[in-house]
C-alpha cells in the first residue's frame, strides 16, 4: 500500500489526525509526552520531557519557568526541537522551528486549569536552581500555601506558555525489516508546505 495517500496535505492536520489516534488509545498513557530539545548556553543540544498542551494552525504549546535552563536558553537563542513517539502505533513525529511566547491571556487560562498545589509549586520552584533538601521545597510549598490562602493562586511572570512555529514537520510510520516510512513538510516560499518523501 502506498502510505503517501494516506498524509493530509496540512501538516498540522495529520499531525491532529495521529494525535488523536494515540489520545484514544488505552495503550498510551501520556499521549501528551514529548522530548523538547533547545541549546543550552554553552552552545550544547539540550533535550527533557515536557508536555504538549496545545496545538493548532500556530504551532505547538509547552509550558514552562522561564528561568529555567530551557527558559533562558529560548531566550538566548528562541529555537527548538521536538520529538513525540507512539510506539503502538509506531508512529513518530518530529517538529523544528522558532519559539515564541503566547499571549498573557492564553497563559492565564491554562495557570488556571491546573490543579492548585501545581499553582502553588510554580511559585515555590526555582526551577534548575540548587536544592539543599526535599524538606526545603517543601517548606517553600506551605509558605506558598499560607501566602495563597483562601485566594486564586496568580499566575507567576516568569511562567507562561511557549509556542514552536514549525518549519519542518516529519512524520515517520514504522515498517518491517527497518523499511520505514518518512514523509518531510517544510516551508520554503512563503506559507506553503512542500512535502517529499525520505529514504528511511
């Protein structure tokens, strides 16, 4: 079968198509999962674990302290990487392209739909920092907790939302014998998306 048949021509349209295969597969417990990668001060590949909370026409959404290693590496160069794997439905997608910052409102939105001790751990973690103790992030957490009593918990400045404007979108689909296949978008001229097919 020819599997280029089966691609939409809008990348972020497949992408929404398999995304919605592994959210509605009970074989995946965190659809959401991906490996962002960016490049540190020194100039190194950096890679972690974060979460995809959102996706359209735009681009891809993470959330993050912005004081964080990866927080100051996008602000020092605002590119990055991302990598998401299904591996029962051998599906792979791969995403490159510049990061910028969602609106205050979009940020806003999402601080408020998480649970309150997440809040709360947003401002009591100096993300990336040195930690003497578990019980030193723990006593920040109840500092936190009594600061915030009885209150909505506001969304801290240095935490909000990036956004991954693609430029290149691969998708890979597992085959026997290592005989994948691996189809490329990229934008070239202007706004459209040029697809070709890769060797595997």
């Amino acid at each position: 079968m020819n599997s280029e048949i089966i691609l939409d021509v809008d990348p972020i349209v497949q992408f929404k198509a398999w995304f919605g295969m592994a959210w509605d597969d009970v074989r995946i417990p965190h659809p959401e999962v991906m490996c962002l990668s960016t490049i540190d001060l020194d100039g190194y590949p950096d890679s972690r674990i974060v979460l995809l909370r959102g996706i359209d026409e735009r681009g891809f959404v993470f959330f993050t302290n912005s004081e964080s290693v990866k927080g100051r590496s996008l602000a020092r160069v605002p590119r990055a990487a991302m990598t998401m794997y299904w591996e029962p439905l051998g599906y792979q997608v791969r995403v490159q392209g510049d990061v910028v910052k969602v609106s205050d409102g979009e940020s806003d939105v999402y601080f408020a739909s998480r649970p309150r001790l997440s809040q709360i751990g947003a401002w009591a973690s100096r993300q990336s920092e040195g930690l003497d103790s578990r019980s030193a992030l723990e006593l920040r957490v109840s500092e936190y907790e009594r600061q915030f009593e009885g209150r909505d918990v506001p969304r801290p400045d240095y935490w909000f939302g990036q956004r991954i404007v693609p430029n290149k979108i691969e998708f890979w689909m597992d085959r026997p014998f290592r005989l994948h296949d691996r189809f490329l978008y990229e934008k070239r001229d202007g706004d459209e998306w040029q697809r070709r097919r890769l060797f595997p």
